[in-house]
C-alpha cells in the first residue's frame, strides 16, 4: 500500500515514511492508495481478539514492516496490562467490552487506557511503532505538541520510556483540572517534558507553530509531531469499528448504525474508511456539542468554520473544535478523489474573503446522500440529562462527550438496526460536570485515587518560541 496526498503533488509513499511525518510536503493529508476489500474475511475475522484483529486490517494498510513484527506490535499494544481500567465485573482479557444499554443499544468502551480516554488506543500503538521504526533506522525524534489537557497526556503516556523519543508538551499554566495536570506532570520518565506556559491554549499552540516554522531549527532537532492528522491514528481507530460491529451483531448479513462524539473528524474518518472497506455499516452518526460546525455541514451541506473566538467553552471541552483537522480526508473521497477540487475548496476556505464552501448545486451532494451520514448536535442540559438518566438506570457513569453521542444516538436512531455509541474518556476525567448532574463525585479507578498529591514535574515559561528552543537545545545534548 502506497499513501497520497489530498492536495496531489507529493510523490506516492510506504508507510513508514508517513509514519514519522505530518501534513504532506503540500499541504495535503496522507491517504491510502486505495481501501482493501473485506467481505469475504469478515466470516474468519468475527472470534478474533482485539489484537488479532488489529494485526488483521493493518496488515493490509502497512507492507513495510515485516508480518511476524507487525504482529508482535500489536500484542504488545493491545494487551489487558495496558487496559488496566476496565470496569469490574468485566472479562479482563476483553480490552472493549460492548455494554447495553437498551434493546439494540450499546455503548462500545473505548477508554480503558492509562489515561482513560480513548485517545490511548491509537496513542498506544503510534508509540511503539515509532520506538520500532527509529530503532531501524537508527534515527531519533523530538515531538512537540500543545494541549489543552487529553491529547498531551495520551502522547506522553505513550511515548514514555521509548529509546528513540523525546516528548516536549506545552499546556497553558493553571487552565487544566488538578487532575489533568497530576497525569501530566507526575510523569518522572527522563524522556518527557512538562512545559507550562503563562498564557491560554492558544498561545501554547501559537509557540509550536513558531517553533515547527523553523525549518532549519526543525531539521536540526529532529521536531515531530503525533496530532490527529497522523494515518495511523486513524488507521488504529478503523478496529474500533469491526470490533463494535461484531459484538452488536449476530451474522455479517446485519447492518449496524454507529454515533460517534466528534471533534477534529478523526475517530469518525476512521468509521468512513471500515465502511469503505466493506463493513456493513448502515448509517454513521456524527455528534457535535455547541460548537455544531460538522453538524451543519451534514445537514446543509455548507462547511463553514468558525475562528477560535466564535468556538464556545463547553462542559465537553475536547469536541470545542473550530476547524475540524481530518475532515479533508473526507472530502477527498466525497469528491471522487480529485486532488484539483480538494485545492480549490480549501482556496475558498482559506481566503478570508470566503471562510466557507457549499457543496449545494455540486454533483457531490447526492454523493454525500449516498455515504449515509447522519448528525445532530447538544447542549449542556443535554448531557446533564444523560448522565442522570444512565446513572439512575444503570448505575453506569458517563463522560459528557459520550452523554453527546448517547443523546444524539437516542435522537435518530432507527429501532431495527443496533446502535453503538463510541464510549470517548471515563467519566473520571470530568469530575465537575458529573457532579453537576449526579451530585456524586465520579469513580475512579483505584490506583488513580490521591494522584494529585504525586510530586510533579514541569517547567513554567513565558509563551516565548526562543526560550522554549533553547529548552529543547538544553535537553538534546
Ligand atoms: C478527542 C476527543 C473527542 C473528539 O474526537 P475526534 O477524533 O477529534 O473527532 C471526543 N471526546 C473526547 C473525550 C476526546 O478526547
């Protein structure tokens, strides 16, 4: 398998070269060649386990890693030690369990990792295939990043103790919970670096740009990144997908419907690319929360982004997403894969004069018609009102990005075809929102309890892209 970019001037690429990248040389997203066909392995493929299964839809994605080391990445990746959160009373060795909640209603558990989103599941995979591929070729890496608080702690939990990788993790001073920040910042790995900068997210993300603009500088040290424009973030999320679809169906005749809490469009590309491949996937469900710009685009079929300005702050803050990072890919395929239209719909996004396009009056809205997405988006009381409802009923909590997805699901699902709702961090994470609704203070899994009182380990800075090089010059040599 070959990648391409969406904007179509780079040359076709192996995967392990994509692998350590980002964005393509112009501008472009990395896309498979083309999608391998499943139909007939679907049959074979229903008792696997998760990394069995992995092994199986990767190897079709990835011919430059030889079968018997792609396998032992996944069992290494995809094992029960790493998934140490699964709720009691579940079978250990099943790292996503699938949980009913109502008749042909399911939530699929995707947020057993260390640090109980479902980031991890890809997160953990990107840090052992990137451990392999330096040691290969005798290569190393810096990755830089900003977050707001789940992203950092994946990559970082990830990333810790591989030879090869260094983590520099930029958050805003004081803006995370107390328990994001404990994550984060009681890491002791000799290989990761807190840097807290005074100032908000943005100004966070702002210094990364700087410093990754330094092309010289980026060469230099070895400047990476593991954001959700990576393929294999994406790739890793298309198990999520056949596994759901297994535990929810009895025969490969079904069909099943999946609602997906979404933010940046990776999780739910990855449903795109398992449909594409053939999973009987009946409809995909998109939520949004507030900031309803994907929502819109699947309903009217105007994409029309917002600035950081017009992005509210949520009670679920990981789906506040203004331009949504992977939702290129998507309409790479929507378009027929012509890489010229890509360019001139992006030209129409990026000039200020514009800001948006409109698919209405193309041949690509009847395109969209046909792929079978549905949305819808939520309030706050939206989620408080899930999270009770699931609590009381099930004595289950909810995160409030998945109460978005469960409300969205409860809205247009169709009664005859399985739901699965995509479970997207434990509820753990969103103390203050569950206790609004339950007033209860969420579980926790029991290592986790007194984590704040870890000695932590971070370095405050100005938002100042000089002293945060001179940071990474000082701790490169
Ligand atoms: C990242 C994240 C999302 C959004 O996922 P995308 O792949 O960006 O669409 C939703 N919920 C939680 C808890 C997240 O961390």
């Amino acid at each position: 398998m070959k990648y391409i970019s969406t904007r179509g001037s780079v040359e076709p690429q192996q995967f392990s070269d994509i692998l350590l990248g980002g964005l393509a040389a112009d501008g472009g997203l990395f896309m498979p060649q083309s999608y391998p066909q499943i139909v007939d392995k679907l049959e074979a493929w229903r008792g696997l386990s998760y990394a069995e299964l992995a092994f199986e839809i990767f190897s079709l994605y990835v011919d430059d890693i030889p079968a018997d080391d792609l396998r032992a990445l996944c069992d290494k990746t995809y094992t029960a030690e790493n998934y140490p959160w699964c709720r009691a009373g579940k079978n250990a060795n099943d790292i996503v369990p699938l949980t009913t909640i109502a008749p042909n209603f399911h939530l699929l558990e995707l947020s057993n990792g260390p640090t109980l989103a479902f980031k991890d599941m890809a997160m953990q995979l990107l840090g052992n295939l990137f451990e392999y591929t330096l040691a290969k070729r005798g290569e190393s890496i810096n990755i830089l990043g900003a977050t707001s608080g789940d992203t950092g702690s994946a990559a970082e939990y990830a990333m810790r103790g591989k030879h090869g990788v260094r983590v520099f993790m930029l958050s805003p001073q004081g803006k995370m919970s107390a328990f994001q920040r404990a994550q984060m910042y009681s890491l002791s790995d000799a290989n990761i670096f807190n840097i807290a900068v005074r100032g908000m997210f943005d100004d966070a993300q702002d210094v990364v740009k700087l410093v990754s603009n330094d092309a010289a500088f980026k060469a230099k040290y070895k400047i990476g990144a593991v954001n959700s424009i990576n393929w294999a973030r994406v790739m890793a999320q298309v198990v999520y997908y056949f596994k759901g679809y297994f535990a929810a169906s009895k025969s490969n005749e079904e069909q099943v419907d999946f609602c997906v809490p979404s933010g940046n469009f990776g999780n739910i590309c990855a449903g795109h690319v398992a449909r594409q491949m053939g999973l009987p996937i009946s409809r995909l469900v998109l939520a949004t929360n507030e900031n309803n710009v994907l929502d819109e685009f699947f309903r009217s079929g105007i994409y029309r982004p917002r600035t950081a300005a017009q992005t509210s702050v949520t009670s679920s803050p990981s789906m506040d997403i203004s331009k949504a990072s992977n939702f290129e890919r998507f309409v790479f395929d929507l378009v027929g894969r012509d890489a010229t239209a890509v360019r001139a719909l992006w030209n129409q996004l990026d000039s200020p004069a514009i800001g948006q396009f409109d698919l209405n009056a193309t041949p690509y809205l009847a395109k969209l018609a046909q792929y079978g997405f549905s949305s819808a988006s939520s309030t706050h009381a939206n989620r408080l009102e899930v999270i009770r409802s699931i609590w009381q009923t099930h004595e289950l909590m909810v995160d409030p990005h998945t109460a978005d997805g469960i409300h969205v699901a409860q809205k247009i699902r169709q009664l005859n075809v399985p739901m699965v709702v995509l479970e997207t961090a434990q509820a753990a994470k969103f103390a203050e929102t569950i206790n609004e609704a339950i007033n209860h203070q969420p579980l926790r899994p029991a290592p986790l309890n007194g984590i704040e009182k870890l000695p932590q380990h971070v370095s405050v800075m100005d938002a100042d892209a000089q002293k945060v090089k001179a940071f990474i010059v000082e701790h490169c040599r």
